[in-house]
C-alpha cells in the first residue's frame, strides 16, 4: 500500500510539467521503491546509479566544506538528471529533458521529496 502511496506522489510529480521523464523513489542503499519510468529503464540500474552518486555527492560536500548535501544534478545532452532526498532514507530521482525549465522542476521536486518524507 506504500508503494502504491509513492507512485501516486511521482504520478502526480510527473504530471506537473511535461519536461519530467520519469521519477523513482529510491532507498539510500539503492533499491527502488516505486518508479513511474519509461519502457526500457531498467529500475535496479536507475535505482544503484543514484544511490552511487548520491553518496558521491554526500562525501564531495563533506570533503569540500559545502555543508549538508541538498541535491545532485546531472547535465547531459540529453537531459537532466536530478537527485535529492526525501527524508533520511530515500532518494528522490527525476530525469527531465533537455530544455526543461528547472527553477519549476526543482520546486516540483522539493514538494514531492516532502510529500515523500511524509510517507516514509
């Protein structure tokens, strides 16, 4: 039922704005507990790259004196990707497209990883 609960919440994150891709809900220790991702991402790679780069980024900030870690973001040719967490135990991912407009995606973000926090 709490899963069911998460995939509303990424349903309703990624309805917010046609640039968002996919969206997961993922453990700190990279398991995946709930997704709404195209056809042909594979959940268990999507979930263990966030969580690599999650702790990447943790021990970057730590390292470098910038305080806590709030989010990670990725830019590719072909997109956005943005990590942060909802709560102490999860991860928050979303993929995004190139031209996204992300002053909204990282607002969008930050209530769904509350709504999230909530949850867990």
């Amino acid at each position: 039922m709490r899963a069911d609960m998460l995939t509303s919440v990424l349903t309703e994150l990624n309805g917010t704005s046609a640039d968002i891709q996919a969206s997961g809900v993922i453990s700190t220790d990279g398991l995946m507990m709930a997704s709404v991702l195209p056809a042909g991402l594979d959940e268990d790679r999507v979930g263990a790259m966030s969580a690599a780069m999650l702790s990447l980024g943790d021990r970057t900030a730590k390292e470098l004196a910038r305080g806590t870690l709030e989010q990670v973001l990725i830019k590719g040719a072909l997109g956005y990707v943005l990590m942060t967490y909802a709560g102490d135990e999860a991860v928050l991912t979303v993929m995004a497209k190139p031209n996204a407009k992300l002053g909204l995606i990282f607002l969008d973000v930050k209530r769904a990883a509350e709504s999230i926090a909530d949850l867990l």
